[in-house]
C-alpha cells in the first residue's frame, strides 16, 4: 500500500521559506523587477549569485557526493513558492530544476557540481511549451557537429551552458557562446524567451535525451504548480489588503457582499491548489505516482493562477489598470505559465491515460 502523501510543512521548510523571502525583500520590489523588464539584462544576476551562492539553494535536488544540499523536490518548491510570490527574474525553475533534473539522469557529474554551485547556470533547449512526455524538436548531429534551430527555450539568454537533444537519441552540452541565442518577444517578461541556433557547434554528449528530456519536463511541470501557487497566493493577499484599504461610500470596498464572495471562491480555489502542489512536489520527492500527482496538479494550477490575477487586476480597479503597479507582472507570469510544460488540457489527457479513464 502506499504511504500517504504529506500536504503539510515541516519546521525547516517553514524557516527555507522565512530566509526566502527576507531575501527576495532585498533584491526583487516590485519596482526594481518592473525597471527590469525594461532593460536589456531581463535576469537579475544579484537575486541569482545570492540564492545559488550565498544560500546554496541551485543544489537543493543534486545529492551532496554530487555536489549539492541533497535535498527534495519539498524544498525546492518551497523556494519556487516564494519566487512566485516576488516574480523574481530568476532562472531557478529553468536551471535548478529542469537542467539539473536532465543532468541527474545523465553522466555529468562534473556539469552537475557546477550548476549546483551556481557558478554555471544550464538550459534544457526544448520548447518551454512541451509538456512531459510530448514530442519535441531535436537538431541534426552530423560528422561530430550540431545543426538545426530552436524555439521558444527559457531562460537560453545569459545560460552558460544548453542541453540540447539530437536526432541521434543523444543530449549533448554544448557552450552556450558556440550557439546563437536570439531573444523573442515574450508575453512574460521576467522570463525571457529565445531562439537558439546551432551551425556546426560541438557539443558533449551526456546520456539518453529521451529518458533526461521527461524526467526533466515532469519535475519542472510538478513543480510549476508551486510557483503558480505563489502568483495565486501573492494577488489574493494583496486584494484582500487593498479592499480593506480602499473606501467608497465611506466603507471599505471590501465589505460589500459581492466582493465577499468572489474572494471567498477564491480562496478555496487557491486552498486546493496548494493541496494539489504539494501533493506533487511530496510525489515527486517520494517517487510515489509521481506522473499521476504532476498531471493533477497541472491540469488545475493554471486555471487557479489567471483568475487569481485577472480578479486581482479588476478589483484593485484603476490603479491596477497601471504599469507602476505590479499586478500585470502576475498576470502575464500566470498566463505564460498556462502553456509552460504543457497545458491544463494535455495534463487532464495524460491523467486520463495514467487512470484508464478514456474520453467517450
């Protein structure tokens, strides 16, 4: 019989997330994360050095003779909660999760350390829109060279490193100054998209890229649903403060009865979704249906993550309506983040699939 799944937070997830978010406080105000987004140099390298480096946090999932903190997918979607909450233009997901995920499953143990130490920063060049299990696109290896374009891969712009699949069955390394790397327009723009190309670039080959490709894929879709959960849980709390602020008619806006319930519905919602992250985060940890609990969690957290923007963009009203605000930055992250590692549709397929459950 399987154990059941542990929903709750330990003491040290707790203070993680404490240290977290003192740090995010410091370094990605919503003011200084929206002067980013304006800028040519979208990831903001000093969050980044003081998450990898000072507090160690690149290395949660690599095991400590490998080079990291040894610690599980709990953890890190503790800390992806809190990124969240900050929309911090940082490369945790892409790089502390997906690439190292993709390097756990390969021989690269060497790559492994420096990723987890922060001194590198790696991306998996696969479409950020395919979710686990999908096909995606491959490039052509030919007499000892990589051929071929890519798009839409996260956070390609400043990584030091892309694991790139081949048409061999191969993932290879390849130096990320041996590739072009052109940016895209991006709906979301603390998380850069861009075009990789490869025109003859070598590249090392570290394992099976299909076996490296899915286990990536599904820990970045599971513990997507955790920094979803952080976008709902941020926009809830700060409309509830603003409807208690914000007065009209001499009372707060807030005390009005179709206020009242269109936050209360709200609240379960996001009351459910960390049930449904948490659950695929232990999952995952735990290796306990881990393709069931990912496929649940994201076939619910996007929808969650919108409406809990698109309310908090309508009821903060006209100063919502503003660039100085940063409401827009949540929306635009939970709307890109509803098509990142696939859709809510494709995730209810899969878990139709997983349960014996076919459509009629």
């Amino acid at each position: 019989m399987s154990a059941q799944p542990d929903l709750l937070y330990s003491e040290e997830e707790e203070a993680l997330r404490a240290a977290v978010r003192d740090l995010l406080a410091d370094h990605c105000d919503a003011p200084g994360v929206i002067a980013r987004t304006e800028s040519d140099t979208p990831h903001d390298l000093a969050a980044w050095k003081a998450l990898a480096d000072g507090m160690g946090l690149a290395g949660l999932l690599v095991p400590e003779d490998k080079g990291g903190q040894g610690a599980t997918h709990r953890e890190a979607a503790v800390v992806l909660e809190e990124l969240g909450r900050a929309v911090a233009p940082v490369p945790y997901l892409t790089s502390a999760v997906v690439a190292t995920e993709a390097l756990l499953a390969c021989d690269a143990d060497e790559l492994l350390a420096e990723l987890a130490s922060g001194r590198k920063t790696g991306a998996l060049a696969v479409s950020l829109s395919v979710a686990p299990g999908g096909a995606y696109k491959v490039v052509r290896h030919e007499g000892g060279a990589l051929h071929g374009e890519l798009t839409a891969i996260a956070d390609a712009q400043g990584a030091d490193v892309l694991l790139v699949p081949a048409d061999d069955g191969g993932l290879y390394a390849v130096d990320a100054t041996s590739a072009t790397v052109t940016p895209q327009v991006a709906f979301d723009l603390t998380r850069p998209l861009a075009t990789v190309t490869l025109d003859g670039a070598g590249g090392r080959l570290l394992g099976d890229a299909e076996v490296a490709v899915h286990r990536a894929l599904r820990a970045g879709a599971g513990l997507l649903a955790s920094e979803q959960l952080g976008l709902a849980d941020w926009t809830l709390t700060e409309t509830v403060r603003y409807l208690k602020e914000r007065k009209q008619f001499n009372r707060p806006v807030g005390g009005f009865q179709a206020l009242k319930h269109r936050l209360a519905q709200l609240w379960l919602e996001v009351v459910n979704l960390r049930a449904a992250a948490r659950n695929a985060a232990d999952a995952l940890a735990t290796g306990e249906d881990a393709d069931v609990a990912v496929a649940v969690a994201q076939a619910y957290a996007a929808s969650v993550a919108v409406h809990a923007a698109e309310e908090a963009l309508q009821l903060h009203a006209g100063i919502g309506m503003t660039w100085e605000h940063p409401v827009h930055l949540y929306l635009k992250r939970a709307k890109a983040d509803s098509i990142a590692y696939g859709t809510a549709g494709a995730h209810r397929a899969r878990l139709a699939e997983l349960v014996d459950l076919q459509a009629p």
